[in-house]
C-alpha cells in the first residue's frame, strides 16, 4: 500500500503537483478528463475485467460493472449527449440514488465535456428548482417517480431545460410524456469511444453548497480536479487497483461524487454503490460481505453504529464480525469526536481516520494519513502540496499566520492547488472576496499544536448538520416564510447526541394566529412538502422576538443558545 508517509513541513509546491499529475495516463501537455482517468485508462489494460461497481440493493441482489463494460456505456452515454446537441460546458444533473445510472451519467456526461451536477435525492421541490435554475441545468437524469412528484410542474420555469431522461418505467408504459427512456437511449446509442474535448481548466463539476448565509453557492471545478482526486486515492485511502472502498455519503454532496464516484476509480479499485439508506445493522453486513478495505463514512454515522453496539443485541453481533479485510476507516463531514476514533479501533479493529476539506476544496486538504500517528479529535496534516495554516487577517489585509500554537484563528489555504474551486456560478463578489493575499479563507476555525496537527474549533456561519446533510437555515426559513400565519423565522441547529443536529424553526406569528399544535403541525406539514423530510425542521418554536444584529440580521448563533425557548 502506498501512502504519503511522513508529512514534510512545507511541501506544497509546484513540483509536488506535476509529480501527481504525470502519474495520470494523459500526457501532462494533452488534455485531460476526469471520466479518461477514472474508467478508460482501466478499461484498456489488464484491470479492464475488475469491477468497477458493486450495486447493492435492499434485498442483497449484487449488479457488476467492469471498467470494460463502464467504458462503453459511459461512451454511449457520451455520444448520445452529442446526439442530442449538448456542447462542452452545458449541464447535466442527476436526481437519483446510487444506481448504475448514476455512475453512467456523471462519467459519461463527463467525457461528452459537460458538467456533471448531482441532486440530493430527498430534497423536494423548492431546492431542486433553485439549484437547476441557477445552475442551468440542460439535462436531467432521474427516476419517473422524482419526476412527476417533484420536477415535471415547474419544468417550464427551466428554460434552459432540454432534455429529461428517465431511469426506471414503474408502470410499463414507456416514459413519462416529454421525457427520454434512459435504458432504451443508452442501448440505442453508438458505443464507440469519445475523444473527450477537455483540457484541465475547463469546467466538469458543480457542487452545491449547503447555503447557511443565502441562497446556496455552486462551486464549480475544472478537469484538473483529477490530480487531487488520485493523489489522495493513493495517498490518504491507499487504494490500488483491486481494493474494495466504500463512501457512505449521498451522491448529492461533493464527498458522494469525489470520494463515491471519482477518487477510487482513477485508482482502479471497486466501488461499493449501497442503494439502501443508513441501517447500522445492514452497514455492519455489508462490511464483512463486501470484504470492504477502506470505508469512507461520516461522524453521524459513527455515532448511530457506535449506539447499536452499546446494546445486547448490537454486541451480539459485533462480537461476531469478521472486518479482517478492513484496512482503513475514514471520517469526514463534521468533527470527530476522539471517543469515536478509539471505539473504531476497540470495536472494528481500525481507528478513524479524521480528514477535513470543503466542497470548494475539491478534495481532501487536511488528514491523519496511514502511517502517521493519530492524534484522536484532530483532522490531522495537510497533506503534501497543500499549505494550510491558521491566519489572523489584519486590518490593513494582510493575512499571517498565528505565530504561537494552538491559538484559534482562520483556516486558510495557499491558493493554486488543483483542485481548487474556479468560481460561484454567478457570484463574482462572493468568490472574490473568499480570497485575499494569496490566502483562500476556509470560513472555519481551527488550532494549530506545536506538532502541526490541526483541530477543527468551529466555522464561522452555522450551517446545520443533521443526520450526515448539510442544512442552510436560510432555505428552511424560506419554505416556512410562505405559511400565511408566520411572520418571521430563524433556523438553528439543536444538538443530538444521534443525529449530531436537528433542525429547529423559531417562528413569531402574524397578529390573529394563535400558536397552537394545529398551527405547528400545519407549518411542519408545510415544510416537508417543500422541502423534503430531511431538510424539514422536526421542531417549531414559537416565540415572541428574534434575537437580530444591529444591521437586523437574525443571529443563529443565540438562536440555538435560547435552548428550549424563552
Ligand atoms: P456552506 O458553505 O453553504 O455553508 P458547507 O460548508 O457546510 O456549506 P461543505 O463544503 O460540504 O458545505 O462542508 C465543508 C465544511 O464541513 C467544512 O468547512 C467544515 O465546516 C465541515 N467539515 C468537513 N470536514 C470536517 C472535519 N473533519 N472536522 C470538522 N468539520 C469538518
Ligand atoms: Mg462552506
């Protein structure tokens, strides 16, 4: 297993870079494609017959793609995007689970040279619409039941909307009206490869943020992207060609496509595609039948497994599973709380491995990487290449790092790593202003100790984290600003022990509205139809004031410190 081994002090340079990028098989002056990397480069040589998908639904059924079989039908998916006149740059979203058309979709869409945006499944139909409006959505790849329930209504509100395809055909009549039969598409479909179009600044990859301050942010990420998404394959995971790795996310945030889709197969390992939702005891299963090495979860996650294994009936089992093939254990998504670390290696026979990055990030930034100690609690190193550091920014706007450790401060990166976000579709300003002095600026606070760990302190807006998503108040407020009794509402986080965060409305009415259990059951019911019961706030509030800033902003921040209410 290669690793990046002991971290050198300062190794973010150039150099570091093209070594990375001259051990993808594009030549380094050609172009580049992420989807090239991920399935062809396989396809064509003695892993073409290896897995590359391992599909696993509810009932256990197992569904195999080799990286041979994936080449040709992201090929065919490629060149039936052509067909239907998409041009590099146009944007192709999915709003589907992890099912084989996922992965043919985002590779596939990404060899045509258009960019792939993925959708988080249970939202409804308020943040789908502003994320396939703002993000110009071209194509769309869902299911007939997403569609009609959720999108078909305000699909003349898309203009950029031309071509629906759909996945599945419950009821055997062929797909819904103006919508394209994906299976039939692709069979139809001339599977002959593509030479992809791109070059490593353009662009392949939209992800959306959660929207804690306003309307969520799209960061957008070029072809070159690849280098990161190998370099930590190798370097954090260890994967090689063979390796089974499993990432738990959900294919609609950043960590479900990079670490889900990209990152393991540029390595050549088998993904693990778990149709299901979260279910500790079937989590448990799949780890052992899979023969899963490296497993990439999430802290909320560990904390529902570490639940189960503190009753009888979770020991029973636990007692009995065999994760001899486990290899490695990864967190990422929220901190990691040191107790999780070490009942990782009680319990699996592995610690977690914290790792901290962002969508804008692009990849992984900052981890504790094999073969370095773990400090339990801390996110770990940078990894080579990547200049982290905790800033002050001083008023005259120079940014300098804290000299003294473990003093709290910005967690700021050095710009010009490859993966680095290339803009916020349609917000100059806000991308702008995310950089200064050479510096990006995380909007996380973190410490930095005497021996170059660092520790996650707190970021500086407060987006809610509830159950592994990631929720912008502003979104919820939005949904529940339409009921007709509300007047104003703040949204903040209450902690969880399970699900690390739930979802809370501080709601003052409008006058004549009595604030009675009709009324809360009325705005959650509301609320959940916009936008899906894992956005949904599970708690409505009322109150009398919001707490707001001088400038009248609500403050969060005391929102979630009023507890129980006033
Ligand atoms: P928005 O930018 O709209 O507020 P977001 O920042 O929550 O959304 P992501 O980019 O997916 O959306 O999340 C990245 C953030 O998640 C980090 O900035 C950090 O706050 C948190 N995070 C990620 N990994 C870790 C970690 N290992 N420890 C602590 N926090 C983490
Ligand atoms: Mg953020």
């Amino acid at each position: 297993m290669e690793t990046f081994g002991e971290l050198p002090a300062d190794a973010a340079s150039r150099d570091y870079w093209a070594a990375q990028r001259r051990r993808l098989a594009s030549p380094p002056d050609g172009g580049l494609n992420i989807a090239f990397e991920a399935v062809d480069r396989h396809a064509d040589g003695p892993d073409g017959d290896r897995p590359a998908l391992r599909c696993i639904d509810g009932r256990g059924m197992v569904e195999e793609i080799s990286f041979r079989q994936l080449a040709v039908l992201t090929n065919r998916f490629a060149r039936l995007l052509q067909r239907l006149g998409l041009r590099p740059g146009d944007a192709v979203f999915t709003l589907l689970g992890r099912e084989p058309a996922l992965y043919i979709t985002a590779l596939g869409a990404l060899k045509a040279g258009a960019v792939f945006c993925p959708l988080f499944s249970a939202y409804g139909p308020d943040p789908l619409r502003t994320r396939m409006a703002k993000g110009r959505c071209k194509v769309l790849v869902t299911s007939a039941r997403q569609w009609t329930r959720k999108v078909a209504a305000f699909r003349n509100a898309l203009p950029d909307l031309e071509h629906v395809l759909v996945v599945d055909d419950p009821w055997g009549q062929g797909a819904p009206g103006g919508t394209l039969d994906f299976g039939r598409a692709i069979e139809d479909a001339d599977p002959r490869p593509v030479v992809p179009p791109t070059t490593k600044d353009d662009p392949a990859l939209l992800f959306f943020t959660s929207g804690t301050t306003g309307a969520p942010k799209g960061a957008l990420h070029a072809h070159e992207a690849v280098v990161v998404h190998h370099a930590t394959a190798r370097g954090v995971f260890g994967l090689a060609p063979g390796d089974i790795f499993w990432c738990t996310a959900d294919p609609g945030w950043v960590t479900g496509t990079v670490y889900g889709i990209l990152a393991p197969l540029t390595a050549g390992a088998t993904v693990i595609a778990d149709r299901e939702e979260f279910d500790a005891v079937r989590w448990y299963r799949l780890l052992q039948e899979q023969s899963v090495a490296v497993w990439y979860t999430a802290p909320t996650a560990i904390r529902m497994l570490m639940r189960l294994d503190a009753t009888a009936e979770g020991r029973a089992l636990t007692d009995t599973l065999d994760l001899s093939a486990l290899r490695l254990a990864a967190s990422v998504g929220e901190p990691l709380n040191p107790q999780a670390v070490l009942w990782g290696k009680e319990r699996l026979g592995k610690p977690f491995h914290d790792t901290w990055w962002q969508t804008e990030t692009g990849g992984i930034m900052i981890a504790n990487v094999p073969g370095v100690d773990i400090r339990p609690g801390s996110m770990g190193k940078p990894l080579p290449g990547v200049q982290a550091d905790v800033v002050d920014r001083r008023p005259d706007g120079r940014i300098v790092p804290v000299s003294a450790p473990d003093t709290t401060g910005i967690l700021a990166l050095r710009t010009g790593w490859p993966s680095q976000f290339r803009s916020y579709i349609d917000e100059d300003d806000r991308y702008r202003s995310s950089f200064a002095d050479g510096w990006y600026l995380s909007g996380d606070l973190a410490r930095k100790d005497a021996d170059g760990y660092f520790w996650f302190v707190g970021r500086a807006d407060d987006v809610i984290k509830s159950a592994g998503h990631l929720i912008g108040p502003f979104e919820v407020e939005s949904a529940l600003m339409d009921h007709p009794a509300v007047a104003e509402v703040g949204v903040a986080g209450r902690p969880d022990a399970i699900a690390g965060e739930i979802v809370r409305a501080y709601v003052t009415l409008k006058p004549g509205f009595d604030a009675d259990e009709a009324l809360r059951r009325s705005l959650l019911a509301q609320a959940r139809q916009r936008l899906g019961a894992a956005v949904a706030p599970r708690e409505i509030v009322f109150v009398e004031n919001l707490p707001k800033t001088n400038s009248g902003k609500i403050l969060r921040r005391e929102l979630r410190a009023l507890g129980d209410g006033p």
